[in-house]
C-alpha cells in the first residue's frame, strides 16, 4: 500500500503533468491544454522577436529621416519676359543732328522706346520721318517703298503704340486681333512677325503668324487659346480661320497692306478684299498700305480702302545707288558657275544669297555647288514650310554658305550682315532686280550686288537700267577669275551601287521555276522550256538533263506541274 502512494506521488510530482491533472473547471474544457500548449509552445517573447523582425531595423549612424512635408502645388512658370523696371528715355541719350528725326522727338511709350533703344535705332529713316509724326496721330498712310527702307518698324511702331497709349479694360474675347498686318509671302510674314516680337519685348503685346503650310490645328489653338492683340497673316489662310469662326475681324483697329502690287500680281486681291470688308469701315479704323509701285490699280484701291491718306514715295534708285554697290560682268553661260566659284573662294566670302529665275535653275546650281563642297541650300516654292523655315535659321546662323533661291521665295529675306547678292541669271521683271539686291545694304549698312550678264540676260539690261533711273555699267571680270576651277567630285548616277556586286537569282524567278503563283502562259517567259533565257526554274533545268520542260524530270513517269512551259497549272 505504501509502494502505490509512493508511485503515486511520484506521478504527480513527474514535471510536464501538472497540467494534464488540472481540473477542466479550472483551464476552461479538455481541449484547452492542448490548444495552450501549442499556443503557448512560442511565449510572448517569440511573438515580440517575430515582430521585431518585420519591422524595419536602424541603422547605425543614420539619422532618422525626417518627414516629408506635403507636396506643394505646381505654380505657374515665371515670365521669360524682359524687365522694363525704371528705364526712361534719359538713358538713351542721342545727339540731335540737323537733318534727321530722333526717335526721341516722337511721341512713343518709354517701354517701345527701350526697345527701339536695345536694337541700336537712333534716327529715324527716311520713310520712317516723313510717316511717323503724322500717323501717330491716327492718320491713314499709303507710301511707295521698296523692302530695306525701315516701313516695317513704321506702321509696327505705330500700332503698338496706339494700342499702348489706349488699353481696354476689361475682359476681351479670343482671335479678336487689335492690328492686322496682310503679306503676300510666308517668309515676309515670318520676317514682320520677328521684328514685331522684338519691338514688344518689355510690353505684353501678343503676336502670332498665321500661313499655309503649317499645322493648321496648332495654329487654331494659338487664335483661341489666348486674347491676341497683332495677327501677321497671308490672305489665304486667313481667310480660312475667319470662315470657320476662328478669327473675329471686326473689332480690328489698324489694318496694314504690305506689298500690295506683289498681292496683286498673285492674285490675291479678291481675298484682300474680303479680308478689308471683314474689317470695321475705313472712318472706324487706320489703313496703311505700301507698294513697290504705284500703278493705276493700286491707287484706286488705296483710294477705296483709305480716308484722306498721307502719301510717301521712296524712289528706288535711293535703295539701289546710296547703299548698295552694282556690278555686271559680261559672260558666257557656261563661264557663270566658274566666276561664281572663284568669286566665293577668292574674296572668301562666308555668306551670300544667290537669285535664279527657274527652281530647275536653283536645283542644277545647288548640285553644283554640293560637287564642289560649297555648303548650300534651295529656297523656292516646292520647298515645304518647315524647311524653309529650318533654311532660313541655318543661313542666318551660319550653317549653309550660298543660298540660292527664286524671287517669291526670296521676297522676305532679312538676313543681318550679309554682304553680297548674285543675279546667276537676271530677272525678267525690273522690279525684281530692285528687291533682289535689296535683301542686302539694308538699314544704311553697305553691300554688294553682283549680276551676270550673258547673250541671253542683256536684253532685259535697259528695261532695269529705265526702272531704276540710272545706267548699269558693264565690265569684264577679271581673269584669274575665269580660270578653271579644280575637277569636281564624280558624281554617282541614280541607282547605281557604288562597287559592282554579282547579279543574284530574284527570289520570284525559282517560285515561277517550282510552278508556285507566277507559272502559266502570262508568266516569266524566261524560265520556259528549252530555254535560253537568263534565269530557269528547275523544271527547265531538268528538261535540259532530257525530261521534258513540263515534267521536271525523265524516266519517273508523270509529276506535279512544276514548270511554266506547259502553261497549265
């Protein structure tokens, strides 16, 4: 009996049983043990070293990053806009010289006037006296001038300061333009448009340009996207905005014709008209139009759009003889490009502008020039927008050094420092003599033109000689100026590998030999039977080894169709 306890007590006090023997009053049912015990395998430790280790651990060292602060909202970008500040008229300071007008003695806001200032104008042209004191004052203007002579920064001066001295309150609708400049050619729209921007740089004038040739879309959205106070457009395109309600004409104040003759020989009147009509009456608004010429044509309609004008006429011989150097050699045809060439090499001329009557002219000449290694670039009227557009930046910048080009793409060339023009060939018209060599001694500065003159350009000699008013001298050129010029580069024909690679089997001849697509009567004859044309299947190949054409093969009996000679598939 006393063993019995002994084992007894022996059980209970085994360790790992006390808690099979607790009651189930006590631990809550049978199962809980056992839960307890799996549960209670891992403590409370366990738990905290698991948790420790999802969370992420300190470096040593590292401070604690500190919070982020919460994103800010995008601000508008700053206006690139130059800085007027406190600048006055005090600080451009120009002598008065007996003869000439000062831009100071006009009455023009401080903020164009810093700008005039910035772009080194110090008196007034010719044009630019006799136009500006009057039309300042709100006085319509029609005037004879050739491009170079400063009209471009008249009627642009006066514009933008009517519309500065009289600014409108209020909240204004978009495509309503407050002045609108019509010319007849992209390239003088880009080149009005460049000079506008640089006269409004301290106002917030906003000017856009508006031609063919460029995304239509992107230029819709600049009219409707924005209030616009200068438009420069050509008459077709604009008049595609105005018919689709994109463009609002009739609040326009200044309507400027630019080169009104030219318009009328493209024949772009009729759509000036609608565009002049589209405007408030000619009393409501300020008309400007200029004119290389003044033919009877263009009088009536100045008559018709202006009220009691002021007239101006610039002769052109004062463009032709005060600025620009005329020279005409006497040549053969083919001793132009020669003359050209050592005329470019030995004076080392960076930049000139070439004229050509025809664009296969210009193309021959480009090709020319490209054998010779001369960098050159075409400029005509098969030459999309954007790269004329690219053209004209790389000729300015100094990329491309002979730009030949045609008259109406050449109309609106500006081009600072240039020196020399060439007439490769004359123009018929004398009036596209004077803006030929007009593109350069612009803006008082000198130049140079140089003509060509071969049997077929001297008859059109008198007619420029009359047009200008004064005679053109005729010289020979100088000799070491006609020596040949080194051979050229050989140019490789259209096409042409430049080694002569070995002639390889076309792919379609081996299908029309197996009888695929290209077999049957109407196919490649040259891989019929017996054939001895330059390229056969493999039906007519095993025809020669004694099959027949049609079979493919001898002494096998009938087979697929494979060759073309039989016709039948």
């Amino acid at each position: 009996m006393i063993g019995k306890l002994k084992n007894l007590i022996a059980k209970l006090t085994r360790p790992g049983k006390t808690n099979q023997t607790a009651s189930p009053s006590a631990t809550g049912g049978h199962d809980t043990p056992r839960k307890e015990q799996r549960r209670g395998s891992r403590p409370t430790t366990a738990r905290k070293a698991t948790s420790d280790k999802l969370a992420p651990k300190k470096e040593e060292g590292r401070p604690p990053q500190r919070k982020r602060s919460p994103r800010k909202k995008s601000q508008p970008a700053k206006s690139r806009r130059p800085v007027h500040g406190d600048w006055n008229a005090g600080q451009f300071p120009v002598a008065a010289e007996p003869g000439k007008t000062r831009f100071h003695d006009l009455s023009i806001p401080d903020r164009l006037l810093h700008a005039i200032a910035d772009l080194g104008f110090q008196y007034c042209t010719p044009i630019q006296a006799e136009l500006l004191p009057d039309t300042l004052k709100g006085r319509d203007a029609y005037g004879r001038a050739q491009t170079g002579t400063g009209k471009t920064a008249a009627f642009l001066i006066t514009g933008m300061t009517r519309m500065l001295s009289n600014p409108i309150s209020g909240k204004r609708p978009t495509g309503t333009p407050r002045m609108l400049v019509v010319a007849p050619t992209r390239e003088l729209v880009l080149q009005i448009s460049a000079e506008a921007k640089e006269l409004a740089k301290y106002t917030r004038l906003a000017i856009v340009s508006i031609f063919g040739g460029m995304d239509y879309e992107k230029q819709r959205r600049q009219l409707s996207d924005r209030v616009i106070d200068i438009i420069v457009a050509t008459p077709g395109r604009l008049l595609d905005f105005h018919r689709r309600k994109d463009l609002n004409l009739g609040k326009t104040e200044m309507l400027v014709l630019d080169e009104a003759d030219r318009m009328l020989d493209m024949g772009f009147i009729p759509d000036v008209r609608r565009i002049v009509y589209a405007t408030p009456h000619k009393s409501k608004r300020q008309t400007m139009l200029f004119s290389a010429t003044l033919t009877d044509a263009i009088t009536r309609l100045s008559d018709q759009w202006t009220t009691d004008p002021l007239s101006v006429e610039i002769e052109p011989e004062q463009v032709a003889v005060d600025s620009v150097d005329q020279q005409v050699y006497i040549v053969t045809t083919d001793e132009k490009f020669t003359l050209l060439y050592n005329m470019i090499t030995k004076q080392k001329l960076e930049r000139l502008l070439v004229f050509c009557n025809r664009r296969d002219q210009t193309r021959r000449l480009a090709e020319m020039f490209e054998r010779y290694r001369i960098d050159s670039a075409i400029l005509s009227g098969d030459v999309p927008q954007k790269k004329r557009i690219r053209t004209l930046e790389n000729f300015k910048n100094g990329k491309i050094r002979a730009l030949v080009a045609t008259d109406v793409a050449g109309r609106g060339i500006h081009i600072e420092g240039m020196s020399h023009v060439v007439n490769f060939t004359l123009p018929q018209d004398p009036e596209d003599y004077v803006h030929r060599i007009g593109r350069t001694g612009r803006a008082g500065a000198s130049g140079t033109s140089v003509s060509f003159a071969d049997e077929e350009d001297s008859f059109y000699i008198p007619a420029i000689e009359e047009f200008i008013g004064q005679p053109l001298i005729c010289t020979q050129p100088p000799e070491e100026w006609l020596e040949a010029p080194p051979p050229p580069l050989k140019r490789r024909p259209k096409g042409q590998p430049s080694q002569p690679s070995r002639r390889r089997r076309h792919p379609r001849s081996r299908r029309a030999g197996r009888g695929g697509p290209a077999s049957g009567t109407g196919a490649r004859k040259r891989s019929t039977g017996g054939g001895g044309g330059p390229k056969r299947g493999r039906g007519a190949r095993a025809g020669r080894r004694g099959g027949s054409p049609g079979t493919g093969g001898s002494g096998r009996g009938p087979r697929p169709q494979r060759g073309s000679g039989s016709g039948r598939e």
